[in-house]
C-alpha cells in the first residue's frame, strides 16, 4: 500500500520532514490536511450488523445514525427521534421522527426505514433479539411515526435502541434493510449520518475516506458523547492502518497522522511527556476487561470445582501490571460482570476470590478430581493488548497444576479455532484469552459471560439454570434500583458458575494532536466537533 509506505519512509527520513510534510504548501494545511485516524486493525467489513469488530462499528458511527445516543454520562437522549411516548402500561412506544432526515442519495428517511432496521438488527444482535421475542407489533403509521407494542413487560426498550457498541441498531433505508437477511453483508452502504463514505477510495485493510455529508442536519443540542450535535468541520477523514507501534507512535508525533484510536502502551511513558499530544482518559464504560473465555462443554472446564480452582489462581493485579500503565489507568481488582464504574457495576459474591491464591488452588485442583486432562490454551501473540496479559494468565494456570497446551497463534485463526465444538483430540479448545470494553460489558442483556446463558449459542456454551429467570426478572423490569438488585444476584451467580472469568480492568486511551480542538473523549472515535486550530 502506497500510503503506508509513504508513512514509514517519512518517519524513517525525519530530516525531510520540513520540506516534505504532507506534500502540501504549509499555509494551506490547516484548511486542506484531512483528519488522519490510525485505527487499532483493518477495516474489512462495511456493514455494522454482520460485523463484529470495532473498527466496523467506528465506520458506521461516521455514515449511518442512530434513533437515540448516550451521552457522556451514559443517559440516553434522542437523536434522530423527535422524541416518544410511552402507553400508562408500558407495553407502547410511539416514536416520532424528527424533521428533515436525508439518506445520502437525497430520499427521506421514513418510518418504514426505521421499522426495517430495527427488525434486520434484532435478527442478529443478542439484546435485539430479546426485544424482538418481547414485541407483539411493530409498525410504521406514516412518514414519521411508528409504534413498537409489547406481548410482555420489557423494562429496557430505550436502553436496547441506544446500545452504543456491537451490534448497534443504526438505521438504513428499508429497501436495503428489508431485503437482506442480517447474517448477510449489505450490498450498498447507504445511511443519514455526518459523513459520506468515499467507495472509491477504499483500500479494504488498509485505508477509508470519507467527505463530510452536506444534507446532514445535527441536532441543535451540543455534541456530548455519542448525543447532541454532530456538526462537522472537517472537510475529508481517514481511516488508516499501522501495524507497527513504534511506527504509529513516530507518525503521530511528527504529524503525519492526527489521531490514534489506541495508544501503544509501550510508548506511553513518551507520549504523555508530549505537549504535542493529548491523551485521554477513560474510565468506567470506556475501560477495557481482560478475561477468559473457557469451553464449559469440554473436559477439565466441563467441572465446576476446576473452574472455580482456576478462578482462585488468578491474579487480576498481576495480569493487570505486565502493561506497566501509571496509577490510575488500572483497577487492582474488579469483579463485576459488568466491569467497576458502571451502571450496573456488583461485586457481590466476589467474597471468596478476592484475595487470589495458588497453593489454595493448587489444593482445590487435586479435590476437583481433575485428571491431568490437556488444556489447549489458545494465545493470539499478535494482539498488543492480550498478548503480554495471556502470558501471565498461561503461566498461572501451569503453576496450579493444569497440563497446558499453549498454542500461540494469529487473532483470526484463534477466533476461527475458537468457533470448534470437538474435543481438544480434534482441533477443539480448552481457554481462550479476550478483551471487551464496558460499552459490551455494562448491560447484562449484552454482556457475553451472562447473556448467553443455556442458549448454546455462544463458543463456551455456559449454563446455570438458576441465572435464567434472573435474566428474565431484569428484562422485564423497568425500575433502575431494583435493575441493580437483580443485578447483583445475576453477578453473584455469573461468579459462583465461573462463567467467564476476569482477568483484570485497565485502560488503553487514545491520544490525538493537540491541535485537534473539541475532541470528544468517549472511549472510541468520534470525529464530528472536531476543529484544527488556527495557526
């Protein structure tokens, strides 16, 4: 790729760089130079309800839109709603459009369109598909208006539409939504959102270029979090990958990029020293969690008691520290599903695992009656983040006792492998080392170590009969304080189980130029708000 190569034989040529820069006059930089963001991998696939990556989800952020948005202090607020009602039984929303929402060919956005999207998302999202088994109806009554009618109480309605990570419910014109099935990749990418993707320009892996969307009409309320406002000042962005950290860190500093959606954390020491630079600071929903994804149908973790032996080994403060991050982008130990600083953040039934011990797991290992049976531990080397934290976690599992097969591998074929239901003999697996952030982790309907419980349709196939009218009680519930009470049994039962054991909460911030005035710091990427200043 061309452009790659321009960026590494430019840092590599610092000399030149006065001279050379961008390629462009320095006067005319400031109005001209495009909003360059080097995202964390590729950009591969275009369509936000069949991908599951985040890069596919930042690209949506910037071409389709939302019914409603969180804000910075996770309240849901409209956004292409007008604004809704909702029936004395609450069992009927009424949504109502707001005036003058274009697709990027110029046709007006109707109700039908919405209708259309909602339903295509809750074919294939896990809190979309709790909804859409709630709903009796779901209906456009014209242009602008539609009506969502529940069989049953659904206390999360508002909360499901906002969901701000994968999968999230954007919006497309019913003629695309209504004809393509959700496990199939859109064939046209048409949205209502602030940018135009430029299609011709794409480079899939590699680099994205999109215009700034002149129908677009923001909300009159200023930008604040994925809420309010999305004006663009920009007139061109990019999208653009750099695998390699020490070159990512060196192309930021010397302005050939504007914006790193993750900062090597290697290279953080350095870049904080940086008055160029801006790093962010994440916390809570934006945090990311380290954890263990294990095969519940599979021998040795098919037994509760070695599950519950391994959990004892594990030490989050540990794991947590092999990134060598400063005080306040880490938490010693957290023990909520639905990470430590969120909404609906528990530790309740954490008691016993507190304080991580490998002779009391060591000991718990040899009364579970474990037989020595291998465990494929399955270690994708090439991901910055889980990398150096799978190595501790691998080491602590050896040291307990457990005969550990650690097969270091690439991200995709881990994920691939990690798909298989043989046993270990046949390909199968045993543990595999993740991270997810609080915008999948903070909701119990889409947190995967406790949404798919006994639906058999998620890799680690966990099953606790006793969660499953939990999940149901805070579906149906409405009330935010017994939401949390319910959640805190549901914690004390995830734990209990071992469903999905952490590995430990951190932050891994993004930092940008200093240049770039009104950044929203969010957790992820949003490039709307965002001003070069003036030179």
């Amino acid at each position: 790729m061309q452009l790659r190569k321009w960026l590494r034989r430019t840092v590599l040529a610092s000399a030149l760089l006065a001279t050379v820069g961008m390629g462009a006059p320095a006067a005319a930089q400031p109005a001209e130079k495009p909003l360059r963001l080097v995202i964390n991998v590729g950009l591969q696939v275009l369509d936000p309800i069949v991908g599951t990556s985040f890069v596919t989800r930042n690209f949506a952020y910037m071409v389709f839109d939302t019914l409603v948005a969180m804000d910075s202090k996770g309240d849901i607020k409209p956004q292409m709603l007008e604004g809704w009602r909702v029936s004395d039984d609450g069992l009927t929303y009424t949504f109502t459009l707001r005036p003058g929402l274009e697709w990027h060919d110029g046709k007006p956005v109707t109700a039908e369109d919405c209708v259309a999207s909602i339903k295509r998302w809750g074919g294939r999202d896990s809190t979309g598909r709790r909804l859409m088994a709630a709903t009796r109806e779901l209906r456009a009554e014209g242009e602008n208006r539609f009506v969502l009618q529940l069989a049953r109480p659904f206390g999360g309605v508002i909360d499901a539409l906002a969901k701000p990570s994968i999968h999230v419910p954007f919006m497309m014109p019913a003629r695309i939504a209504g004809s393509t099935p959700p496990t199939e990749a859109v064939k046209e990418i048409m949205g209502s959102g602030p940018f135009l993707f430029v299609k011709e320009e794409w480079v899939p892996g590699e680099k994205t270029v999109f215009r700034r969307n002149p129908r677009y009409q923001p909300r009159s309320e200023p930008a604040d979090g994925l809420a309010g406002g999305k004006v663009v000042h920009i007139g061109r962005a990019e999208f653009i990958n750099i695998n390699d950290p020490a070159t990512r860190a060196a192309a930021l500093q010397n302005g050939e990029v504007d914006y790193l959606e993750y900062a090597p954390l290697d290279f953080l020491p350095v870049l904080s020293r940086d008055r160029n630079l801006t790093i962010a600071k994440p916390g809570g929903i934006a945090q990311i969690m380290g954890g263990l994804a294990l095969n519940h149908a599979q021998p040795p973790f098919n037994n509760l008691k070695v599950r519950q032996a391994l959990q004892m080994a594990l030490d989050q403060g540990e794991t947590v520290a092999v990134h060598g991050l400063p005080d306040g982008m880490f938490r010693p130990i957290c023990q909520s599903m639905t990470m430590c600083g969120t909404r609906y953040s528990s530790e309740a039934g954490s008691e016993g695992i507190r304080q991580p011990n490998i002779e009391r797991a060591r000991q718990m290992l040899k009364e579970s009656g474990y037989n020595n049976e291998r465990v494929v531990f399955l270690h994708p080397a090439d991901s910055a983040l889980i990398n150096p934290m799978a190595m501790v976690v691998a080491d602590r599992m050896k040291r307990m006792g457990l005969n550990v097969d650690q097969q270091t591998l690439d991200w995709a074929t881990a994920a691939q492998r990690w798909l298989s239901k043989e046993p270990v003999e046949k390909g199968g697996w045993s543990a595999v080392p993740v991270v997810y952030t609080g915008f999948d982790l903070s909701d119990p309907l889409s947190n995967v170590g406790i949404s798919y419980n006994c639906t058999g349709s998620a890799p680690w196939l966990y099953c606790d009969e006793q969660l499953t009218p939990l999940l149901r009680q805070f579906e149906a519930e409405a009330d935010l304080e017994k939401r949390k009470q319910i959640m805190a049994e549901i914690n004390r039962h995830a734990l209990a189980n071992v469903n999905f054991p952490l590995t430990g909460q951190f932050s891994s911030p993004a930092v940008w130029r200093s240049e770039l005035q009104g950044v929203i710091d969010f957790g992820f990427p949003v490039l709307w708000n965002i001003r070069r200043a003036a030179r």
